[in-house]
C-alpha cells in the first residue's frame, strides 16, 4: 500500500515538474494531457487506499527524518486513515475533472503551461497538508496552498485587480497562519511533540487554560483559510483568478482546510467544549452573513463564493458542536456540487464573453442545454432538496443543532437553508430562463466543448448519489470519530422537522422563480433602500478595513519611512560613510609619493608615539600618586 501512498502523494509534484518546464513556451497540449493523466493516476490510487481504509486498515509511513534537534524529532511521515483518506477522494476528484476542464477553459490563454504548472502543485501542496502525519507537516502543505493560491489567484498579473485580490489572499492568511504556526509551538512546547498521535495522547494531562490557548490559536489559522469573518473578505475577491481555480481552489480543497483541521484535532477540541461553541456560533453567523450579501450581488461568481462561505459555517457549526462525521461528510457533498456549480458558471462566462452580470443574460438554456441541466442539479443539491447529496449532509447538520438544544443555532441555519435556496434559483432563473436579454448587449452564446461537459459528468452523478454513502460513510470515519448519531427521539417531530424545511425550501425557490423567471428590469427603488446598499456593499466591512487600517496602517508607514528611515537610520549610516569618506581624503596627502612629505609625516608620527610612550611611562611610574590625587579631587 505504500506504493499507492506515493502515487497519490507524488503524482501532481510530476505534474507541476513537468508543465514548469514549458512554462514560458507557448500553449503545449502536451503539459494539459500530462497533467491530468498524472492527476487520474492519484486519483485512482486514492480509491485503491480508500478500499484498504474501508477494511478498517490504515496506511503509515516514515519516508526519512526530517528535522532532529535536541528532544525536537519530526519525521517525514504520512498516514491514510479515515479522514485523510476522505479529503485525499475529494481532492483528487475535483482536482482531476477541473485538470481535464481547465484544457478547454484556458485554451487560448498564453499562460496555459504555466497555469497548469500552478494547479498541479497546488494539488500537491494540499495533498501534503491532508496526509501528514504532524502539524509540522500539515503547515508546510498549508504555507504551500496559500503561495499556490496567490500565483493562481493573480495568474492574470496584467490586471491590477487580481494583483491586488492575490497580495489580500496573501497577507490575510499570512495574518491568520502567525496565530497557526504560535499554536503549534504551544503544542510542542506543552506536548514535547508535533505528531497527532504522541499530541493528542499527553494533552489530556494539560490543563484546561494551556488547551484552551492551544486550541484558539490553532483556530485562528482555521478561521484564515476557510475565510470567517473576520478575516472573509479575500475569498469573494478571489473570484478575480480563472474559474478553474475557483473551482478547486474556492469550494473544494482550499477553503475546506481550516475545517480539517478542527476535525483532525478533534480531541483536543473535545476537551474544550466552550471552544467549540463559540466556532460552532461563529460557523452559524457567517452562514446567513455570507447568505445575506448573495441575496442580492450581481456577480455571478461572487454569489457562489458567498454561498461557499455561508456552507463553511454549516460545517463549522457541525465541527464545534462535537459531529466532526458530519462536518467532514457536509465538506465532501458540498465539494462536489458547489466545484459543478464553479465551472457551470466558467461556461456561462466562456460563452457570454467573460460577462459576469446575470442581469445580461437570461434565455440560455437553449443553447446551453446541459450546462443549464448541471447547473441546476448542483443547485438542487445546494438547497438541500431530497434526494440530492445536499439533502442529507446538511439536513444532518440541522438535526445537529436541534439534537443539542443549540435552538438559536437551529434557527439560523434554517432560515440560511431558505436564503440558499432563493439565491440559487435567482442565479438560474436570471441566467437560463426568461427573455434572451443578451442580445441587447450583442453577445452571441454557445455550449462548451464536449469534453468539458463530459469532464464536468462526475461531479453532476456525486452531486446526486453523494448521499447515499451515509451510512457506509458513517461506518467508516467514526473508526477513529466520535461516533455519535444524531436523532431526534420523537419519529413525528423528525419527520415534520424535515418536511417542513423541505417545505420552505421549495416555497423560497419557488418566490425566486416567481420574481426573476420573467424579469424585465431592475427594481431602481429597491436599490435606493439603506438595506440593499448595506448588503451589496458587504456591510461595509472592506471600507472599514481600508479607512481605518489599511490607510492609517500606511501613513504610519510613511511617516517612519521618511522621518525615521531616511532621516536618521539612512542619514546616521550616510554620516558615517562620509566621515570615513573625508578622513580619507584629507589624509590622502600622505601617500603622495613626494619624499620630503612623507618624511615630515614620519618626523610627526615618530614623536606622538614617543610623547604617547612617555605619558605611558609616566603613569605607571606615578599610578600611586595620580590615584591618591583623584581619590582626594572625588572626596
């Protein structure tokens, strides 16, 4: 099994190797063919250990030592167990369909070589962070995702808008991962171990304030790569990059990992149950606060970044609240339908010119036939309609909520099941239903390549049966889990429980049909309200954070760069150099060459040395007597 291990492990490092060796040639079939060959072969070994794991064996390694100091021992290990080998299905699934898409998507993209390049080792770096064995390992894959996500991110360097999406990425994650990488020192520090498994077993013997620090900081990092308020903004930006990457990068892998992590770490956040309410509120507030803004933005991409925060606080919501099983099987039916979703929309935008307004659009669904069929499935499947994957993963979450008497929490997440369904179907009814309003802009659409489609299949099958591997699921991952099942006790409140979500589901599907299947033109007065400029305007929250620490944060800058850098750092290193300077040229006299100069220079120099020898002399004949004179002077 080992060798399946590193077919899955090294496979996209082939990948990303081989398509950076023509990353500044021009377009290379070749690099996007290899890629996903190499991607397909993790793929298949990932369902070669997924079989294993299913047994109830589990797969571990120890390549080689990697760092030895002192008592510090950290091997570079992996291991397939029960989880890693859930996120290793997801990954490589999603990572492999949106290789064999991204063929036809950056098809007339000069930097196609290199944008596969980037995919690959993203994939790469995310498969080193789900299958270390330590924290340190699962930071280095995690440092890797985030530079992978900057360079793809910004892939289109020439437009100041992803340079710009990319570098907030960055630095807000960089801001996040400090308190990541201080909770992992806690963890060493207290532990005398980075492994899972030596960790976990000392930390029931720390105290209760040691773990609760331990377990902050470790969410701090959570909260910057799954994007929780208040460190959200980066990931609607985001949406600047290829729509691949979102694909990938945005609803599947990336964002999912924060969400990991607390399941990884499930036993430490067992011992803290005030920890895991707070994520488990914090997971309920960014869920209706992300659905709130996609109720009415107008970018089609943006709405579904919205709605992959919002299904991240699901998960969060499931993860504090003790059913890690649910959060991780909430993570895996979202990666399916919302990665379906994402590249539903790239062929929206290939065939409307790279158009992102679904107010321009409408009537698609004649000549994108199976793009409006996925489409729409994977919105089903987001609303949670039955029997669709979403129906079961994120009906399990509510039962969560319920089960454990978190009503607040129920309610929220219940009305956020209801905007979900209306922001979906407002995005479909806008896009593929109604008048042909994309003629008034001159826009001539079409469907995507067959092959695109036919890549795109996968995704739109597990967004549909994804369920139904609950309970083979359940069986398996609670092997190492906690295995409880949530059920509400009476059969007649459990049943009208899901009915009656089922029932507001459709009913706010079926207003967002009612009031945007035949739409005409945009509401002026609505958009004049206080309530829609709060929302489309992200509740002000980017403003807050540019006037208020952004801009001072760089006047701060500027004043110590031109008072404190320039005028006394640089000027007392300058006033140094140029005092050595002239003591150099006033000096410079002395060698030259002029013989009687020299001599008069060496007359000189000969009775200082001598006066200064003297003196010497002096005051060691009379050190007795200079003292006593000083000791009386001082008295």
């Amino acid at each position: 099994m080992e060798l399946y291990l590193y077919i899955a492990l090294f496979s996209p490092l082939v990948g990303a190797l081989f398509a950076g060796l023509f990353g500044a040639s021009p377009k290379t079939l070749l690099t996007g063919v290899v890629n996903s060959s190499l991607l397909f072969a993790s793929f298949l070994s990932s369902a070669v250990l997924l079989g294993y794991v299913l047994n109830g064996q589990t797969v571990h390694v120890e390549m080689m030592q990697w760092i030895a100091a002192g008592n510090l021992y950290i091997p570079f290990g992996f291991v397939v167990d029960q989880v890693s080998v859930t996120m290793m299905m997801v990954v490589t699934t999603v990572s492999t369909v949106v290789h064999v898409y991204s063929i036809g998507y950056m098809d007339h993209d000069k930097g196609f070589n290199r944008f596969f390049s980037y995919l690959s080792a993203f994939v790469f770096s995310m498969m080193v962070l789900v299958m270390s064995d330590n924290f340190a390992g699962l930071f280095i894959g995690w440092e890797g995702v985030g530079l992978c996500s900057w360079l793809l991110i910004g892939f289109w360097y020439h437009k100041e808008s992803a340079t710009w999406a990319a570098n907030e990425a960055f630095i807000m994650n960089r801001i996040a991962d400090l308190g990541m990488l201080i909770g992992i020192f806690l963890v060493y520090w207290n532990t005398g171990s980075l492994q899972y498994d030596k960790a976990f077993a000392v930390m029931p013997t720390l105290d209760n304030i040691t773990l609760m620090y331990i377990g902050v900081f470790l969410f701090i990092g959570a909260m910057g790569k799954s994007a929780q308020f208040p460190l959200h903004t980066w990931l609607a930006d985001a949406m600047e990059g290829p729509t691949p990457v979102s694909a990938l990068i945005h609803a599947a892998t990336m964002v999912t990992a924060g969400v990991y992590l607390v399941v990884r770490a499930n036993p430490l956040y067992h011992m803290i149950p005030e920890m895991g309410l707070f994520i488990a509120s914090l997971g309920a507030f960014v869920a209706m606060f992300a659905a709130t803004m996609a109720l009415v933005n107008r970018d089609m991409k943006r709405i579904i970044a919205y709605s992959t925060l919002s299904q991240l606080g699901y998960m969060f919501v499931a993860a504090g609240l003790g059913a890690y099983w649910v959060a991780l099987f909430h993570l895996m039916a979202h990666a399916f339908f919302k990665a379906l979703l994402f590249l539903g929309a790239g062929n929206v935008m290939h065939a409307m010119d790279g158009e992102l307004d679904p107010f321009k659009m409408g009537g698609l669904r004649k000549s994108m036939k199976w793009t409006f069929i996925m489409m729409t499935l994977a919105s089903v499947a987001l609303a949670g309609i039955y029997p669709l994957a979403g129906f079961f993963s994120k009906d399990a979450i509510l039962e969560v909520g319920f089960v454990e008497h978190h009503y607040v929490i129920y309610t929220v997440l219940l009305l956020t099941a209801g905007m979900t369904a209306f922001y979906s179907f407002r995005l479909v009814a806008l896009i593929f239903h109604g008048e042909e309003r994309y003629k008034v802009f001159g826009f001539h659409p079409h469907e995507a390549y067959k092959f695109v489609l036919i890549a795109m299949s996968p995704l739109a099958i597990l967004a549909v049966i994804a369920g139904s591997f609950k309970s083979t699921y359940f069986d398996m991952v609670t092997k190492i889990l906690p295995n409880t099942e949530y059920h509400i006790h009476s059969e007649v409140t459990e049943w009208t429980m899901i009915i009656g979500t089922q029932l507001f589901v459709i009913l706010a599907i079926f207003f967002a049909y009612k009031k945007y299947i035949n739409f005409k033109g945009e509401n002026k007065e609505f958009e004049k309200r206080l309530v829609y400029k709060v929302l489309i305007n992200q509740y002000y929250i980017p403003y807050f954070y540019e006037e208020y620490i952004t801009k001072p944060y760089r006047e701060l800058s500027t004043v110590f760069w031109k008072k404190v850098d320039m005028k006394v750092v640089d000027a007392t290193v300058d006033c140094i150099a140029n005092g050595i300077y002239k003591a150099g040229e006033n000096t410079r006299d002395m060698q030259n060459g002029n013989l009687s100069s020299m001599l008069r220079w060496m007359v000189a120099g000969t009775v200082i040395l001598l006066s200064l020898a003297v003196a010497f002399g002096l005051a060691v004949r009379y050190a007795d007597e200079i003292s006593a004179v000083l000791s009386g002077l001082g008295a």
